[in-house]
C-alpha cells in the first residue's frame, strides 16, 4: 500500500518538474528557479558523491542548471523522468570535472577554507521521501551480484568506461559489458515503479 503511495506521489511530482522544465524551454526564469529549488539537493548530492569535494561540486551544480537553462527545450518526457534526465546532465558534468583533473590543484586548499555543508535544510517531508527513494534503491542494488554491483558503481560513481573498469578489476572486456547490461536490465525492473514504469 505504502508503495503505491509513494509511486502516486512520485508521478505528481514527476508531471510537475516535467511542467517546470517546459516553462524553462520558454525562457521563464521563476521556472528555473522553483526547479532548482525543487531538485537542487538531490543534484547536488549526486555531483558530491562523484567528486567527493564539496567546493567542486558547488560549482558543477551551477553548471549543471546552467545546461538545463540552455537545454530544456530538448528535454523530451517520453525518454525518463526529468529528475533523470537532470541526474545524467549532473554526472557527465562531475565526471567532466573529475577526469580534467582540476581537482588535484584545488585539494591542497587549507581545510579552513572548507565550510559546512549547504544549510538548505529539507522539510520533514521532503526528507521522508528522500529517505525512502534512498531505501528503495540500496534494496534495488542489494538485488545486483556482487560482481554486477560493482561494475555499476564503477562506471557511475569513479566514471570509469567499460575498457577502464576491464583493466582496473583485470576482467575481460565483455565480461565487464555483460554484467552491466544484466545489472542495468535488474536495476530498471527492480526501480519501475520509483521510475512511474510498469
């Protein structure tokens, strides 16, 4: 029943942000704005966990709205959801980021310079909602071989290209690819209903 719930609710939310974003593709900047507000801490947890550095990924958050701005138009609902389609925007940016090696000069800032984490505080609700998509998705990757997981979270969260993920487990090429392709297939079908799939 709970699920069930949780899926209606998700689909709202999904039509809203898909709202959002075609208002964005006519130039209306308050649309950016309640957009950014609406997805901005999923987003920006997404870019930090691939770049590990909160200044960075700061800064890929500005570039990843910067590109949604620039590129709603081409949003198109019937590919994924638009929290998706943004999440993609976001870990190319990170990974972008992270493989310039741009980081590497910025690490050696002193630690004083790090402040606390954004304090845009997530209602009670928000972060209830947040909490349970968490939950449903770490029991959609405990759902993953070992071996399927760890091929995903190496090609999503470190970036990693299939050749790259081969040599650095020192596993054959295609055997790296098949058991994405199997993860991925298990993963979609485990999160159809978070995602508003059937």
């Amino acid at each position: 029943m709970q699920l069930a719930i949780d899926t209606v609710e998700a689909s709202e939310r999904d039509q809203d942000l898909i709202s959002l974003v075609e208002r964005v593709a006519t130039g209306d900047q308050s649309a950016l704005a309640a957009l950014y507000d609406a997805t901005n801490r999923l987003i920006y947890s997404l870019v930090l966990r691939v770049l590990g550095d909160m200044s960075s990924a700061e800064e890929v958050l500005i570039d990843v709205y910067t590109q949604v701005w620039r590129q709603a138009a081409s949003y198109d609902a019937n590919r994924g959801a638009p929290l998706a389609w943004m999440a993609t925007i976001a870990r190319s940016r990170a990974i972008d980021r992270l493989r310039s090696g741009w980081q590497d000069q910025h690490r050696k800032e002193s630690l004083d310079v790090l402040g606390d984490a954004p304090a845009n505080a997530a209602s009670p609700e928000e972060s209830a909602v947040a909490s349970e998509r968490q939950r449903f998705v770490r029991e959609a990757l405990n759902l993953l071989t070992p071996e399927q997981r760890q091929v995903i979270e190496l090609a999503y969260y470190s970036g990693l290209s299939h050749s790259e993920i081969a040599e650095k487990l020192n596993q054959p090429l295609g055997t790296v690819k098949t058991r994405t392709r199997l993860g991925m297939m298990k993963l979609r079908e485990a999160l159809a209903p978070l995602l508003g799939e059937s």
